[in-house]
C-alpha cells in the first residue's frame, strides 16, 4: 500500500508514564507527530483530551468574536442555537475519550471548558452556578458518553455475530417485529390508537431533550446576571441570589429556570403568534428584573 506522505503522519501512542521509543522524525517519508487530527478530534500521544480541549477554547473565542457584533442583543434563545450549531459538535468529538477517561482533573478540564464556551456564547456572568449552565445548555456530558458507549459496543457486537451468522440482523428484526404485532393483535381499535400515541409521544421525547432557553429573550440573561452579583445592601459579601433575598430581604423572585419554564409554559397556547410570544415572554421577565432593579435603588 503506498500511502500519501502528505496526508499522513506517524503518532507514537505511549502508556501515560512512558516517553517516546521511536527516535527518528520520520518512517520512510511519513513524519512521526506528537499528536494528529483525525476525524475531527485531536489525539496525542498519551490519548488525552488536552490538545482538543486547547482547540475547542480557541475555536470558540474566535467564533464568538466573529460574530460578536451580530450576537450583542441577541436572545438568550438565539445565543443557545448558535452554541449547538458550533460548539456542540466539537464535544462529541471527545466522549468516547472522556468516557474511558480515568483522571478527576482530565474530566473535571472538559467540563469547564464546556462551561466556559456556554458562557461565552450567551454572557452569562463567571458566578453563574455550574447546574443552572449545564442545564440551560442541555448537554450532559456523562449521559451523552454513557449512550454513545453503550450505541457503539451493542453495534460492534452485532457486527461480530453478524459475522459468524450473516441472518443475526434479520432474525433479530423479524423477532421484535413478530413480538410486537403479537401484542398488536390483542388488543382493540381503540386501545392500539393509544398505544402507537404513546410510543409516538415517548419516541419524540427522548429524540428532542427541553430547551430551556426556548423563547428566552436577552433580558432573562440579565436576570441570571443580577442574581448572581454581590447584593449591594448588606454590609457583607454574599451573592444576590433568589435565596439570599427572600430569607434577608424578604423580596420574593422566582429562580430563573422555574421563570423560564412558566413562561414557557404560558406561551405554548395554540393561536399565539411568534410577535405576541416574544413580547410575552419579554414582559413576564422584565417585570421581575425591573422588581430587583427597584429593591436595588
Ligand atoms: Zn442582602
């Protein structure tokens, strides 16, 4: 096979105590690297998510920055959208590597990096707390990991079944099928409308995960915001937060995401238009903002 020494490289992958055996730069004309891209993710020799990491920072600070002026007033919505559609990708990349990952500080560096990149995206201040990020943002590392080990082990032991008996697949698939028209025939008209209803609801559940910035204009970043700075009327440093200003000041706020989710909520009427949502939306937020604004003067 002759291979293209343009294209290719040596990576020497090493236990992570080791240090290289090979000392030459190059294997007839393919350069030895001390790490290489391969299919979208960075891999070095100790099989560690560092160079990735590095990348998906640098990646991130020059994509918001291009699009920093198009960003600045945009919704809390807009900015989550834009974060799945650049910066998500680039996390997939790296769950198998995490998932067999056995250093806290290697794991706990991909989660801070995730978090960084969210709040790059959206401003949302440095002392939002980790599980309102993780949660606006929707992306669960671990469970994201966990389902695609799990994906990949059940297809490649289908694959080595496959190839001992080439019909696995299709025995398999005539099984299910013929278990599931078995209990089809059971049951009546009514009942099996019911049933396929609640598969159908089941199914679109666990394809779309909540978003919950869905229909969240740019005054509910401000919101978070408030309530994560210093709280100016008390002589000592605590953080402003829905708690703090209930039990001390006795001001009553919703926490954010419970805000977000009834207006969600309150929106989702059907005959809403897309105007009339997002000016409801900006009304119900800005009258708690405005509720801090006022206790702050
Ligand atoms: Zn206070």
């Amino acid at each position: 096979m002759i291979l293209n020494k343009k294209k290719s490289a040596v990576v020497e992958f090493l236990p992570r105590a080791s240090s290289n055996l090979i000392k030459s730069k190059e294997i007839q004309g393919i350069p030895i690297e001390p790490k290489y891209k391969y299919l979208g993710l960075w891999l070095n020799q100790k099989l560690t998510l560092d160079d990735q990491i590095a990348h998906i920072k640098k990646k991130s600070d020059f994509i918001k920055n291009s699009i920093s002026p198009v960003l600045s007033s945009r919704s809390l919505d807009y900015r989550k959208n834009l974060w799945d559609l650049f910066i998500r990708p680039l996390f997939e990349f790296t769950l198998p590597v995490d998932f067999v990952e056995t250093a806290k500080t290697r794991k706990n560096n991909l989660r801070k990096t995730l978090k960084y990149t969210f709040k790059c995206f959206t401003k949302l201040s440095k002392t939002t707390p980790d599980s309102l990020i993780f949660e606006l943002c929707g992306y669960d590392i671990d469970k994201r990991g966990k389902d695609i080990y799990e994906l990949q082990t059940a297809k490649w032991e289908s694959r080595l079944q496959n190839w001992r008996d080439p019909n696995f697949i299709n025995n398999i698939q005539q099984d299910r099928i013929n278990n599931e028209l078995e209990a089809f025939r059971e049951l009546t008209d009514e009942e099996a409308k019911l049933e396929i209803e609640g598969l159908e609801a089941e199914e679109a559940k666990e394809e779309a995960p909540i978003n919950r910035c869905k229909w969240i204009p740019a005054v509910g970043i401000e919101y978070i915001n408030l309530l994560t700075k210093l709280c100016s009327k008390c002589s000592y440093k605590v953080i402003m937060d829905t708690n703090h200003l209930r039990t001390v000041h006795d001001l009553h706020l919703p926490d954010p995401l419970e805000l977000f989710q009834e207006v969600q909520k309150r929106i989702r009427q059907p005959g809403t238009t897309r105007i009339e949502k997002l000016s409801q939306a900006y009304t119900r937020i800005k009258e708690k903002v405005d509720m801090v604004y006022h206790f702050l003067a």
